[in-house]
C-alpha cells in the first residue's frame, strides 16, 4: 500500500482559525540534598513576557494558560542557588509537571551577578562529582538514533558506544554485560527485548517506555557509594509520577509496536494517581523491510507506577516493569541448500523479565527522611536448539533454561545537617534464588551434556554512607564507603569512593573523583560443572574489581554553550581468566555454552579522553558533539597483554536539529534531527584456515588474541515529525530511522561448507519506524 504523503502534510498542516491552545505547567521546589519542599520560590518563564509565579508554602506551583511552545523555565530563592530548566515543551494535551531542585548555598554572596545553574549541566545524583550526566526522556524522543530507547540515546554520549543490531552499552571500552541498570534504586535485570541473545548486556527493543520515564542519569565510571555491584557504568532510572489533578492519555502505533498509556488521579481532589503504558509488538508489518526473520519476533511490556502520598506515613508508590518475547528460526529441510551449519539449526526462544517494588519515603523532620523498599526481580531463559542431520531427522543441540529471582530489600537515612553538609547511609540485602540448567550436544548425535547447573539460593549484602561537603560556594567535596559480601563463597570488597569540584571562576569549573568498584560475574560462572566429576569448579571465584580516575573541565562558554572534558583512567583486577591462555570473561560476548576452571589473576587497563560540546536548543534548534579517543587492554591467564574486544580506538557523534513553527499562532511544530556517528570496529582474533578446514568450524589463533580489528562505521540516523495541537489534544505523525545509510554490523565469522572457507558474519541492520500518537 503506498502512502500518499502530501495529503498527509496536507491534513496536518490544516491551520486552526480558533484561540491559541495553552496548557498548564505545574510542579514542585525541592531542596537538593534534603528532599524537602522549599516554599515561595519565584518562578519565571524567561521570554515569555516574564510569565510566572509564586510557590506555595509547600513548595507547589502552577502556571496556567502557558501558549504551546517550548520554554525555558528559572526559579530562584533568596539564598539558594538559581536553577534553569531548558527546553521544556508545553503541548496542548497534557499538563507539565516538573520536579526543580535548588542548592542551598553554603555562605552569604557579595553583590555579584548570579548566573542560574542548568540543570542539564550536572545529573540529579547530588553526591556525583564527575563521570555522570542526566539522561532527559524527551532528549530520547527527540535525538536522532534515540528511537525512544534511553540506551540507544546513551550511546550518543561520550565515551559510550553500541552496534545497530543491538542496543548493548559499551563504556570506555568495557564490555556491556557490566553495565548496571537500576529503576527506582533497585538493581533491575537488563531490560531490554531479547536481552543477552546476541550479547551478554544487551538487546534488541527497549522495554522501558518514555511515557513513564523521569529524568534519570547515567553514570561512566567513579560512581557515588551508593552504587555496588558495578565496574563499567550504571543507569540510575527513575519513573515519574502520574498527573494527580487531570486523565491524560496517549495512543501511539508504528511499524515496531502499539502501544498506550494513561495517567491520572484515582479520586478527584485527592493526591493519589496512577500511570501505566503497554506494549504489544507489529513487528511483522515491518518486516519487508528488516532481516529476513523479523517477522517471528513477537513482543510485549507492561510498566507502570501507582502513587500514594498520605498525611503522617510518608509517601507509597508500587511499580513495576515486564516484558515477555518470542523468537526462533526455522532449519532449512533442503540439505542441498546447507552453506553453513546454522542453516540446518531450528531455534526456540522464549524469555520474560519482571521487576515490582513499593517505596516508601518518609521525613522524619524538614532536613531528614528515610526510604525504604522492597521489591522482587525475576528473568528467565527457555532457548532450545535442534540441529537436523544428513537424514533430516532433528537431534537435540543444546538446551538453556535458567530463571533468577532476586529479593530486595533497601533503606537509607538521608540527612542535611547544614546547608555545608549531607550524609546518605544505607543498607541492601538481596536474596537470590536461581535455578540453572545448561546443556550442549559436544558431539553430533550425543544427547547434551550438562555445563552448567545450580538450584539454590544465596545473598549479596551491602551496606554504604556518603558525604558531600560544600566547603564554601566555590569547594564541593564528597567522600563515601560501601562494602559488600556474596555468601555462596564468602568473598567481600570493601570500596572508598571520593571527589572535589572548585569553581575556579564564574564560568568554569575543575573537578576529580575515584572509585573502587567490585561486581559479581554472571551466576552460570560459578555453576559451571567439571566435566571429570561433576563438582562445582568455580563456586570460589571472587569479584571482579576496579579502580576508576576521572578529571574533569567544565566551561559554559555562552548560557547556551556548554564544554566538558573528561581524561580518565581505569583499572579491573581479579579479573577470572583461565590459567596460561589469554582468555578473559571481559571478552565475553554471547558463549553461554562456556564451563572452564576461571581464577581471579586478570586485569584490565583503559584510559583515554571524553570532550562533550553541547549548544541547548535556543531560536528553535541545537547540536550535540561528542568524542573520545581511548585504549583498553586485557592481560589474560597467560600474563600476557592484548587489545580488548571492544578496544574501538575512537567515538564521534555529531547530532543536530531544528524546529519549525506553523499554524496561525505558531501552536504546530515540524522537527527534523540527524544523528552521524562515527567508531572504531571491534577487535578479532586471527582465524586459523587450516585448523577450521580440518575441523568443519571456526578456530581463532588465540596466540595472537584480538590484534585484528573490523572497519570502522559511519552511521545516520534520521528522525522526522510533525506535531500539531488543539485545545485539550494533540497529535504526531513522525519517521524514525536507524542506521539509514545501511552501516554494516561486523559480529564474528561462520564455516561455508560450500567453498571450505571461514566468512565473516556481517549485516546491515536497518530499523524504520512510521508512528502515529494521540495525546488526549
């Protein structure tokens, strides 16, 4: 069916002759370290003919009849740092709500021109002093490549990096299956769709939703004490509360998926509300234009977020994400069509993740309030494989089923004792009950033999307290403590953790921070059985450890123009490597089928450079450029050095964008974004022809591990849209492509037995997405 597209433009550029549509931005002033409301704070809508208002006694604020538009929103309070909240879009359909946190400041100011802080300038993390940014949700619907999906938007940052055919999060050079995420303060399961079947930390589709998500931030490396159980970076996400005052809905259909959301009070006049979005996959439509068996793949997710604010026992929210898919491949039945042996395989994949937890938060007085949740996570593996033979009879290959539960438990006591200093203590316990089961055919015919079982459970303790310490208002200090045990084997990591920032003048800033970090290694590890006995070969194995160095530049250039420059250094020890060889798990891509005795003698070695230069979105458009030039090194079991895996050398971005007004007053938007991004290949080892013809398959030349590396990339992304707002409504029609030029994913290679020839595994994955959304 072919599309009309200029009666498209034409019917949504049909003007409205009726009064300009305007909504209402609300919110709330809270302290930045105590959480508390900050009353009477003055808000303004700068060019907007100075539109604003007061905050109430409890912090809350409202601004009705605000034109659609986009503006920059300042609050300001005697005594507290300015704040400066940009690029805030007003649509006709639904309410702002925003939450603005200030800065107490720590002595009284002389007569000097007071600049306000953006807040897109530092994350919401207030303990954070360098490695870390705010990731804003309406950054991931609006950059190019974002595709709505936080961790595609993340890799547009500096330093990180990821793949088109696959949404993995590589930092600084570490390998994705490090990465931490995190939802409301619990450590989640990567949440992603067809997470680890491609590579170990990432996925295909995102299952978290931008109609749900805050602002969150994410982290590269020296990370706050309040996060363990992490070496390479963590994503610290956060989901807004619904609108506690009106019922808002948004419809939302594309060629990837339908989905739809509602938010609302659960009685009028009451502060209770609720927020939910679902998601069922159309991947099949599109599927004339993607991979050839994109149409098996079938989706769907559910998040959501209920909200219970009360008079004297704090504040109660449930939440909770999930998501279930199905994927497979069918064998070719035409053994005369067999060129490699991946074409004789059938494949069954089905998997579901889930998280839910209820928070309470509670303020002892106006500096103090506690925390506290509980909460369980659960992901789960049914991958099935079945080879034919030259008979075209199947014979099972292998069989994965594993399913890990996780009980939480977390609290802390956050406490301002002056505006000079904060404290933040807490403790985690975390119950985690897995039953493992993985079995691989070794030879042709056999039945599978078992690699990895485990059905049991054991706990992960952890316990922190961090300080942040504004010496005056130029000195920020910030120190902290966390520890943590694993009880499977007793092994425990004691980690300090430190920064300074100075503002060494009125536009520029110096700042440093390092972290000791430890994490556990992926529970199958430790499940591995030896093929001699069946005894558990690696149930010892500690955690891996790292130590990360950042410094840090900061220069606003223009209230518009921001540079950041971050030179760092990092170091992993008690790396598991397998004695005298140069394996190491940091290379460790997607091999679940993997049982060898590992011992914590590895290391790691990357250091390199990150420059930010962001111009915010002002006379209606903006960009974003990003590098990063850097080395990563692994010495493996054989002490010797090489090239990591995702050793890429280089990262560039360079993202810019544009809007247009139409309609009588200006109340439609046109918005056109692109996305160019440029990396390093990831590194191979040497394929062994010889060996691999002898053998039917791939063998690497694991003496000279990693020294070759793939082409490097050159990726577009393109996302295109047109918003037009009415009174109480709005709606979208946009394109959103990734990777629109066709860039190659280079993934390893496969055996031809057609020619006898090892081939390199490579594809352009090419991702459209033609969208309608209603907001009403």
């Amino acid at each position: 069916m072919r599309l009309n597209i200029s009666v498209i433009i034409l019917f949504f550029s049909i003007h409205s002759f009726a009064q300009q549509p305007t909504q209402t931005i609300r919110g709330v002033v809270l302290d930045q370290f105590s959480g508390a409301p900050v009353p009477f704070a003055s808000i303004v809508l700068p060019g907007a003919g100075q539109r604003g208002t007061t905050a109430d006694s409890s912090g809350n604020f409202s601004i009705p009849k605000v034109p659609v538009g986009r503006y920059d929103v300042k609050v300001s309070l005697v005594g507290y740092q300015q704040a400066l909240i940009r690029e805030v879009v007003v649509s006709s359909a639904k309410e702002v709500f925003l939450t603005v946190f200030l800065e107490e400041r720590s002595s009284q100011l002389k007569e000097v021109t007071v600049r306000p802080l953006t807040t897109k300038e530092k994350p919401l993390n207030n303990m954070a002093i360098a490695g870390a940014r705010m990731l804003s949700v309406e950054e991931a619907g609006r950059y190019a490549g974002g595709f709505d999906d936080p961790a595609r938007l993340a890799s547009s940052f500096a330093g990180v990096s990821s793949n088109t055919g696959n949404n993995g999060i590589v930092v600084r050079g570490n390998a994705p299956q490090y990465l931490q995420w995190k939802m409301e303060g619990i450590e989640i399961p990567n949440p992603n769709h067809f997470a680890d079947v491609t590579v170990f930390g990432g996925g295909g589709l995102t299952a978290l939703s931008s109609q749900l998500l805050a602002n969150s931030d994410f982290f590269t490396g020296a990370f706050p004490a309040e996060y363990s159980n992490a070496v390479s970076g963590v994503f610290d996400i956060y989901m807004r509360n619904g609108n506690n005052k009106e019922h808002e809905n948004t419809f939302q259909a594309g060629l990837t998926g339908i989905d739809f959301s509602s938010e609302g009070p659960f009685k009028k006049g009451k502060r209770s509300s609720y927020l939910f979005n679902y998601r069922y996959s159309t991947l099949a439509l599109a599927s004339p234009l993607l991979p050839e068996d994109a149409g098996n793949v079938r989706y769907q997710d559910l998040s959501f977020k209920l909200n219970f604010p009360t008079k004297r026992a704090g504040t109660f929210s449930f939440w909770g994400i999930g998501l279930k898919d199905r994927s497979g491949e069918k064998a070719e039945t035409d053994s005369l069509k067999w060129e490699y042996y991946e074409d004789r395989e059938e494949q069954k994949i089905i998997q579901y993740m889930g998280a839910a937890g209820l928070s309470n938060k509670l303020f002892l007085n106006s500096q103090t309030f506690l925390k506290t949740s509980l909460a369980a996570t659960v992901s789960s593996l049914n991958f099935r494989t079945d080879s034919l033979d030259q008979n075209l009879i199947f014979s099972p290959q292998n069989r994965i089923r594993n399913t890990n539960w996780n009980f939480v438990f977390t609290s802390f006591l956050n406490t301002k004792f002056s505006a000079s200093h904060t404290n933040k203590t807490g403790i985690t316990v975390t119950g985690l009950l897995y039953d493992l089961s993985i079995k691989e055919s070794l030879k042709p015919s056999l039945s599978p033999e078992t690699l990895v079982s485990g059905n049991d459970m054991s706990t992960l303790l952890s316990a922190y307290t961090s300080s942040s310490f504004n010496l005056n208002d130029k000195a920020v200090f910030s120190i902290g403590l966390t520890g943590q045990m694993f009880t499977l084997n007793n092994k425990y990591s004691i980690e300090p953790r430190a920064g300074f920032r100075w503002q060494g003048g009125e536009n520029w800033s110096l700042g440093a921070a390092y972290g000791l970090h430890s994490r556990l290694e992926r529970l199958s590890y430790y499940f591995a059985r030896s093929q001699k006995d069946n005894e558990l070969i690696n149930k010892d194995l500690g955690f891996t450890r790292a130590h990360h160095f950042i410094l840090s530049f900061d220069q606003k250039l223009s209230d518009i123009l921001h540079l950041k420059i971050e030179p760092y250094y990092q170091q992993l020890f008690n790396v598991p490597v397998i004695a005298d060889s140069s394996f190491s798990v940091v290379n460790m891509q997607d091999n679940w089928f993997f049982r060898d005795k590992l011992q914590n003698s590895g290391k790691t070695k990357a250091y390199g450079i990150d420059l930010t230069m962001e111009r915010y979105l002002d006379k209606n458009y903006y960009f974003l450029v990003t590098a990063s030039v850097f080395n990563a090194k692994y010495q493996g079991g054989n002490g010797l050095w090489y090239n990591s895996r995702f050793n890429r050398n280089y990262l560039f971005n360079f993202l810019i964008g544009k809007e247009w007004r139409s309609g009588k007053n200006g109340e439609n938007v046109w918005s056109l974004n692109t996305r160019f991004a440029v990396q390093g290949g990831d590194r191979f080892s040497p394929v062994n022809d010889k060996a691999s013809i002898e053998t039917r398959s791939v063998v690497f030349d694991e003496a000279h591990a990693f020294q070759n590396q793939f082409p490097g990339s050159f990726v577009t992304h393109l996302t295109a849209s047109h918003r037009v707002n009415r009174k109480g409504r709005s709606r979208e029609l946009a394109l959103k492509i990734i990777n629109a030029t066709g860039q190659k994913d280079y993934s390893g290679f496969r055996y031809k037995y057609v020619n006898r020839t090892v081939t390199r595994d490579e594809q352009a994955t090419f991702i459209p997405n033609i969208s309608y959304k209603i907001e009403f």
